[in-house]
C-alpha cells in the first residue's frame, strides 16, 4: 500500500508540475501542497501516540542543520521578501540579514559541526518561529516526546531523544515524492541546506527563473547525491499507525 500511495502522491505533484510549469508560482504551488498533504495526514497518524513535548518557546531543535527541496526554499524567500517589506526597521523586517549572518556562521558545517556550534535559527524570535507558516518539511516532521532530552541532547550530552517516527516517515514520503516528480520534470530535485539555500535566493530572485527552465541555480547549497525516491516509503509503512490512503483533499 505504501508504495501505492507513494505513487499517487508522486502523480500528483507531477500533475501540478504539468499544469503549473509556466507560471512564477510553480514553487509557491508545489509546497503549498506538500505541507497541506503533511498537515492534513499527521493526526491520523500519530492519534496512536502520547502527546509531543514540541511547543512555543522551546527551540532546543532549532540548531539542527536543516535541508529543503527547492519549491520550499522559494517560497520562503518570496515569503521572507514581504515580510522585509511591510515590516522594515523591526526585528521582523531584518529577515534577509538574519538568513545571511546565519549562513556565514553555518555555510560548509556537516550536522554534528552545526550541534556544536548551535547556532540559532535566523527564524526564532522570542523562542517563536517567526515563518512556522511556511517552515519546511524537515521542521514539520520533527518532533519529540521528551521537551529535557531535546535540551540535553543541544546541551551536548548523550542522550536518546524520543521522536515521532510517524512525522519523520510521513516527511519522508511527501518530500520524496516531490523530489521524484521534479526529477522526472527535469527539475533540480536535491535537497539545500536552507541557510545557504535561502541566502542565494533572496540575493539574486533570478535563481528561481533559471531552476524552472531546468537548471540547478541553488546548487552551492546542494547536501549529497539525491537519494532514491522512493526509499523511504517502506519507512512511512513502518512508523504507521495504520494503512489507510493519504488524503489529498485538503
């Protein structure tokens, strides 16, 4: 079933792909739907499980190196963009500064290097995630039971952290899914590490144009081979509460 579904939502993002591959907002419109198929399946997929440790003000996470498919990093650049605009001069109107102070500490640090330096996310304000909105996939599906071991684990100690294996696995498919029907578009579907990624978006707008006619324009910020697409749907099929299809009607 899980390679079914799989399937299915890979068709789908290519149906979008197909429809949407002229216009400026085929990012905007792929990871819109990403995080809608995210949001609207994980409940169901986790009533099983107690209750996360994950809320306002606890950003002990937050200095993980985090990576994004394109479509995600554009669409927070857009997002970034207005936000500067409509706010300038407040903490909230320096966004673009932020991203770039934030890459110049970060830029070329594997994860463990990121652990030690903990930087902190260029988006926590106040303990806030300041674009949770448009937070990418890889925020999304990260979350714990155990608020102490997220601190203690930032803390550098060796610690397990109790995470929700649904979040990861449901992350894994939407996203690899996405990266499948990119690919197959002859879109640039490896995954950024989103500081430089963001940094080299808001810096020249032009990089979005060049990866819709096909070129690899966040290169820089590439982390690794892609992957195989469809690895990790055996891992959504595991980490399931139950078999049941993904809904794609949100």
């Amino acid at each position: 079933m899980s390679e079914e579904i799989f399937r299915d939502i890979q068709q789908l993002f290519s149906g979008i792909v197909a429809a949407t591959s002229a216009s400026p907002h085929l990012a905007d419109a792929l990871a819109d739907r990403a995080f809608d198929l995210f949001e609207a399946n994980i409940d169901a997929q986790t009533a099983h499980l107690p209750a996360l440790a994950c809320a306002k003000g606890c950003p002990s996470c937050c200095a993980l190196r985090v990576t994004a498919t394109a479509p995600e990093i554009f669409l927070l650049a857009r997002y970034i963009r207005q936000i500067d605009a409509r706010m300038p001069g407040t903490a909230l109107g320096s966004l673009s500064r932020r991203v770039k102070l934030a890459n110049r500490a970060t830029r070329g640090l594997d994860e463990a290097e990121r652990m030690r330096l903990r930087q902190p996310c260029p988006f926590v304000v106040r303990g806030g995630c300041i674009i949770h909105a448009v937070r990418p996939l890889a925020c999304r599906g990260h979350a714990s039971f155990d608020r102490r071991a997220c601190a203690q684990a930032m803390a550098g100690r060796d610690v397990d952290v109790p995470v929700s294996g649904p979040h990861v696995a449901l992350r894994s498919l939407v996203q690899d899914a996405l990266r499948a029907a990119l690919d197959g578009a002859g879109l640039a579907s490896d995954l950024y590490e989103l500081n430089q990624g963001l940094a080299l978006a808001l810096a020249d707008p032009d990089r979005e144009t060049a990866w819709r006619n096909g070129q690899d324009s966040l290169a820089p910020a590439r982390i690794g081979p892609p992957d195989a697409a469809p690895s990790n749907a055996v891992l959504w099929s595991r980490a399931s509460a139950q078999d049941a299809a993904v809904r794609d009607d949100v």
